[in-house]
C-alpha cells in the first residue's frame, strides 16, 4: 500500500513539472496563429482583391485593421484577466479569434472581410497578452527561460514563414484555405485551455479607468497607423507623419495620466526594476531592428537582385533555421554565463549580422549568404529569448499583470515599427546614395538600410551595460535537486 501511495505521488510530481511545460506550448501555438494571421495575407491579397471585385491595395485596409485593434485592445488585457479570470478570458479569446478566422474565409467582400479583421483583433489582444500572463504566473522561476524560449519562437518565426506559407496556399488552393486552417488549431487550443489553465481572478473589483483607455486607444491606433502607412510603398509621408506625432502625443498624455491617477488601466510601477526597464527601452531598440529583417531582406533580394519569390522566401527560410537551432542551446548559454554578458556580446554580434546583409549582392556565394543569415537567426532568437526573460525576473507576483500589459504593448507598438523603420531606412538609402557617389551599386538603397539597421541594433547594447553582473541570477540559475527522503 506504501509503495503504491509513494507511486501515486511520484506521478502526480512528474505531472506537475510538466504543466508549466504544456501551458507554454499551449500558448506558443495560439500565439503563432495570431502572428501567422497578420502577415500570411500580404502574398493572398492579389486573388482576394479578384474575389471582392476590389484593388489589391484597397484590401491593406485588412491588415490595417487587424493591427489597430490589436493595439487599442491590448493595453485593458490586464483589467479584463484580473476581473474575468484568466482561463475565461483566455478560451473566449480563441474562439473569438479562431471564429472570426473561420468567417474571413467565407468574407464576400472589402466590408465583411475588413469587420472580421477587426473581430479578430479582439481576440488577438486578449489571447496574446493574457496567454503570456498565464505562463509567468504558472512557471516557477527556474523554469522560466524554457517557458519564456517556449512562448517568444512565434514572433520570431511567423513574419518569416507568413509571406511564403500565404503564397503557397494561394498558388495551390485557394486564399480562403489560409483562415479556414485556424479551426482545427483553434479548437484543440480551446479543449487545452480547459484542461491546463488554471482559472485565476483578482478579488480586488477597481473600477475601469475610461480616460486611460480613450487617450491611450487613439495614442497606440494614431501610432500603429502612421507606421503602417510609413511602411507603404508609396506612403503621403505629411499624412503618414501626423498620426505618428500624435499617437506619440497621445501615448505621452496616458503615461502622464497612468502615474497620476489611483487606479490606471496600466500600472507603471515594474518600470522601476532596472531588469524591466531595459527592455522597454533598450529593448524596443532590438525589436525595431529585427521587425524589419523580415520585410528587408525579401524586398532585397526579389526587388533590388531580381529573384524570384520563391527564390527569396527559400534564402530567408535560413534565418527561421537559425532561430530553431538555437532554442535547445539558450538555456544552457544563459545559465553558464549570465544574462548581462549574452545580452552584451550576443547583441553586438546581433547588430554585426544585420548590417552583414549590406554585404550581399547578385554574385554573392549561397555559401556566403546562407551562414549569415543562419547565425543572424541564432543571435537573434538568442537575444530575443533573453529580453523576454529577464524582463520578469524580478517583478513581484502583484506588480506581474501591470508589467506584462506593458510589455505587451510596447513589444507590439516596436515589432510594427520595424516594417516603417525599414522602409525608412530605404528612402534615406536612396536620398544619400548619390552625394556618396554609390548610384552604380546595385539595390544600394536596401543595403544601406541594414547598415542603419545594426546601428540601430548596436544603440539597444548601450541599455545593457549598467546592469548589475547577477542581474536575472534568480531565474538562471541551475534549479536544485530535491533532496531524497530516507525510506
């Protein structure tokens, strides 16, 4: 009977490990459904416009919308989890998004297609940034850099297979195939949901603060916008500019309201951890850099070499094989040497890889090409996976839902603002080609882009040099064995 009991205990242990383990599975697979639904569509939008009698630029009000709900909604995740309770709010995400998905497919027009967008916006902004919130309150500290490598590869891998994936269903199918895969992934994420999260609600009731909501709703869909049409191919740089500057006014005004009022939308108070603070600050700086490797490099080498999409999507898949060969080895490198120095000299050689693809050209060796864009990958799933983490480490359970809304935020407003960075970067390779005499060279205007690219990636190391040499140690550190019990 002892040894049964013993047994019985023995699993009940083995199952408790690996819940943690299945809950950012979980959520890793809903959050690449919400980052393969924003960019898959760009290759479909040629045969939607045939569908809809439209313009295929007409339908980029699609995707326009998609990233504007994404980013009024996502700032009251927090108060909705807290006051619903995060398994309600969480599975009523997927089936919002997994249904709005679903109806997409069956859109018969610009309208109907645009008002599913929206609704699947909704969903977005509650399942990616409460899914998050599940994870970090669910995973012990010394398991927090799997759970957080586990949860961060669909950001980093979703832009890169979007463009080729939405152009192969398309070409072997039909572009309605691309929403109507959701519905098996929504429903087995819905069935786990059920069975892993744990339903959490706050007994504090505080009251919804509105006018947090208002300024920083109009702030961040002012903002998103402007960067969306900034990104355009042929932006109205006067009107792209003004919703820029007035969603940076705007999100001002909030940060001003949110530290002044006594129950805000979003609590600021994790940004006084020095371990938060820099990946809000430093932090954006990286993921505007790599935000635009995705939307460059394709653009380079189709429109500036001359390469065929296909041709271009297989040399780019090299970096999504980079950001894969590096998960198993990321929690081994962070606990061996520390957060401080992997975020110093991974980010330095992050920033060098970027501004290496400046380097390519037409006659450029495969063998070449492809090491660099691997390696790329790597530093970048690397630095990636050490940001998020050490962003949590030392934020207290009660300050976690604040921080993770901010973070949620600024780590959408950023990955958006690496599409606009990167056509930036090409208009001003093209205004300052001539006076330096490289007219001759071909798609030099990308290549300087990638040089602006890594500056960019090289500014985000400078955040990281005052941090404390133990910064994050509570959540690196090799976790300890139990201790046997004597039979």
């Amino acid at each position: 009977m002892t040894d049964m009991s013993t047994r019985r205990r023995g699993e009940v242990t083995k199952v408790s490990n690996w819940r943690p383990l299945l809950i950012a599975l979980l959520v890793a697979g809903a959050f690449f459904m919400e980052n393969l639904d924003g960019t898959v569509i760009a290759t479909a939008l040629p045969q939607m416009a045939v569908s809809f009698g439209a313009r295929p630029v007409d339908l980029n009000i699609g995707m326009s919308a998609y990233l504007l709900t994404l980013g009024v909604f996502i700032p009251i995740s927090g108060w909705i989890s807290d006051r619903f309770g995060a398994r309600v709010v969480f599975t009523t995400a997927v089936v919002i998004f997994t249904l709005a998905s679903v109806l997409c497919g069956f859109a018969n027009g610009v309208g109907s297609f645009v008002a599913m967008r929206i609704l699947q916006g909704i969903g977005g902004a509650m399942m990616v940034p409460v899914g998050r919130l599940v994870v970090l309150n669910n995973t012990p500290k010394d398991q927090l850099i799997s759970a957080i490598a586990t949860i961060t590869w669909p950001a980093l891998v979703a832009p890169i297979l979007g463009p080729p994936l939405g152009g192969f269903i398309t070409d072997h199918a039909t572009w309605r195939w691309i929403f109507f895969l959701n519905l098996p992934l929504g429903m087995l994420a819905f069935v786990f949901a059920l069975m892993l999260i744990p339903q959490t609600k706050n007994d504090a009731r505080p009251p919804f603060d509105w006018t947090g909501f208002v300024i920083s709703g109009f702030g961040l869909a002012s903002l998103t916008y402007g960067l969306e049409l900034i990104g355009r191919p042929d932006p109205v740089w006067l009107e792209a500019w003004t919703y820029v500057i007035v969603g940076f006014v705007l999100l001002a005004a909030a940060v001003f309201h949110f530290r002044r009022t006594e129950h805000p939308l979003i609590e600021l108070v994790g940004l006084k951890h020095s371990t938060f603070a820099i990946t809000i600050s430093g932090g954006s700086l990286f993921r505007v850099a790599i935000g635009a490797v995705p939307f460059l490099l394709p653009l380079m080498f189709q429109v500036g070499f001359g390469l065929s999409a296909f041709h271009a999507g297989m040399l780019t898949l090299a970096v999504f094989a980079g950001n894969l060969a590096m998960k198993p080895a990321t929690t081994p490198i962070l606990r061996r040497f520390g957060f401080k120095p992997v975020l110093v000299v991974n980010g330095i050689l992050n920033a060098i890889f970027i501004a290496a693809c400046a380097l390519f050209s037409p006659d450029t060796s495969l063998w070449f090409v492809i090491p660099v864009l691997f390696i790329g990958g790597m530093c970048r799933s690397m630095h990636f996976t050490a940001l998020n983490t050490i962003a949590f480490a030392d934020i207290p359970p009660q300050q976690m839902t604040g921080a993770n809304t901010v973070f949620s935020t600024a780590f959408q407003v950023t990955m958006g603002m690496g599409i606009a960075v990167g056509a930036i970067g090409i208009r001003l390779g093209q205004a300052i080609s001539a006076p330096l005499g490289m007219n001759g060279i071909i798609a030099i205007e990308f290549r300087l882009a990638f040089v602006m690219l890594g500056i960019i990636a090289l500014l985000a190391v400078v955040d990281c040099l005052p941090l404390d040499p133990k910064a994050g140690d509570n959540v690196s550190r090799k976790p300890k064995p139990a201790a046997k019990k004597a039979a």
